[in-house]
C-alpha cells in the first residue's frame, strides 16, 4: 500500500496540531514518550520532530509533506512547496510574532540603538538579516533556551517568539520592534508534489485542514419558519452566504438552515423564537469547506 510520510510538529504545537487533525477527521494517537504516533488512516506514516527541524526534513525528501511555521521556512531556507497556510498557535487562532525586546529600563528605543550591541534568539539568519536591512551591525549569537533571562544580563536585547507578549511581559521586557510574522504552513516535498499520488493525499489532506480551522467557532442552526414570518426570520440571520430554505410536507412553512458564529447564537436564537421560528436546533461543526 502507498504510503504519505508526513512530519508533525513536536512540542508546543503538538496538541493543538492532534486536535486539528482529528476535528478535520484524522485520528492521531501520541504518547508522550512516543515519536510515531498510529494513525486511522492507513495512508499515512506519521513522525513528530521539532519545528525547527522539519522543513529541512521535507526539503531533503525524509518527509513527503509536514507542518512548521513560516518562520523556520525562511531561517532554514528550505525550498519546499507551501501548500496552504493555517492560521493556529499554542493559544489561540492568530499568527505570532518574533519581536526585539529590551529590558524596560533599557535606553533602546529603535534597532538603531543596537549598533555594536549584542543579540540572543533561536533565529538567528532572520535576525541577521533584519539587522542588514535596518543598516545596523551588531552580532547575534544563537540561544539554546531561557532567551528572556538572558537581556540585559548577557545581552543587550533578544529576538524572542510571542503570541500574546505575557511572559515578555512577566519578565519585564519592553517590546521595541516586531521582526516576523508567522504562521503554521503545510509544506510538501518538490519531488512528492509532482507524484500524482503523493499530491492528491497531500491536497486532500489540506482540504481537510482549511475545513476544520474554517469551521472554529461557527455552528449551524436549522428552524422550521412559516411563509409568512420568513422574511421577518430570515433579516435576523448572519450567513456565510444566503440561508437554505426547503420545503415541508406541510403547505406554508419551509425549514432553514445557517451557519452563524457560536458567539452570537445566545442572542440570536431568542430572537428567532420571538420572529415566529419552531423547532430551531443547534449543532457543532467539524468543517465548513468553501
């Protein structure tokens, strides 16, 4: 049986990247000490590696497709495909940032202020070159962990991965420069994305993933609404496009259905009832595929 090798992210993006894959509906069973977790489809040969290392991985043709964020992408300058971008983080549905911060009683206030300076992040090349394009010489020295601690201590400033700024933050850091903006990307191998085989499972795979992230925080509500207060109904609903309407057996009455955001359904489905609305129903979605 043909089989697609696909890197998943190891660490912190490793729960929510399980979650994803079984709301698009592809069970992924990880144990904590495990690197190769069984799947439910017999397709797939899966392996979790860190971020940092997968597009290298990919490029070299170890994995036929994986997940890493853009940021490794361009500090590795691997050439892969990029397949589709899916906007998902530790904490949340956004894209992050790699930021230049300072101690908050530091005197820098712009790159500028780093001329000769020193520098620890994870991303280095992406540094080197923000430095370049800022005209700025400073050196740059990779971290291998407790980046935050090290400003203003070891170094003069950091390059350091956030999502909300909390624990810079916490460690009374002053945020001077944002340096990159990131997000999760679903890469493929240039050679298995010429296999039709590899590209097909590749792209159904996508599919599957756009649908599930399309489908947070949405859900569907269906309602059966008389002719005569449909118009009345139908001003009060938020679509994706224009609600569905079908039929009944009984004559004057038709049945809706919507997709609206989860968080404006307890507002919403009062207001229906009240508008003329009758067995209204609530469920969740997995994926909405545009």
């Amino acid at each position: 049986m043909a089989k697609l090798k696909l890197g998943l992210p190891k660490g912190s993006l490793q729960e929510s990247t399980v979650e994803l894959f079984k709301r698009a509906g592809i069970r992924v069973l990880a144990s904590e000490r495990s690197y190769f977790p069984s799947t439910d489809d017999e397709e797939l040969e899966v392996m979790l590696v860190r971020s940092q290392e997968m597009a290298t991985y990919v490029e070299d043709g170890l994995f036929d497709a994986g997940l890493t964020g853009r940021d490794w992408i361009i500090e590795t300058g691997a050439h892969v495909k990029e397949v589709c971008e899916l906007v998902y983080a530790k904490s949340g549905f956004r894209p992050v940032q790699w930021v230049l911060a300072v101690p908050e009683n530091s005197p820098v206030r712009s790159v500028k202020d780093l001329q000769g300076k020193r520098i620890a992040t994870e991303l280095v090349n992406v540094v080197k070159k923000y430095l370049a394009r800022n005209k700025v010489k400073a050196k740059v020295e990779f971290s291998w962990g407790a980046t935050e601690a090290k400003a203003g201590i070891l170094v003069d400033a950091i390059v350091e991965l956030t999502e909300t700024g909390s624990s810079l933050r916490a460690n009374k850091l002053r945020i001077v420069d944002e340096v990159l903006a990131s997000s999760t990307r679903f890469i493929a191998n240039t050679r298995a994305w010429k296999d039709p085989w590899k590209r097909k499972k590749i792209e159904n795979i996508a599919i599957l993933l756009k649908g599930a992230l399309a489908a947070e925080g949405l859900v569907g509500i269906k309602m059966n609404v008389s002719e005569s207060r449909l118009s009345r109904v139908t001003s009060l609903l938020p679509a994706l496009r224009k609600p569905t309407v079908s039929r009944l057996t009984e004559d004057g009455w038709v049945a809706l259905e919507v997709i609206m955001s989860e968080k404006e359904v307890k507002q919403k489905i009062p207001a229906l009832k009240r508008a003329g609305a009758e067995g209204i129903i609530e469920y969740p979605l997995n994926k909405v595929i545009y």
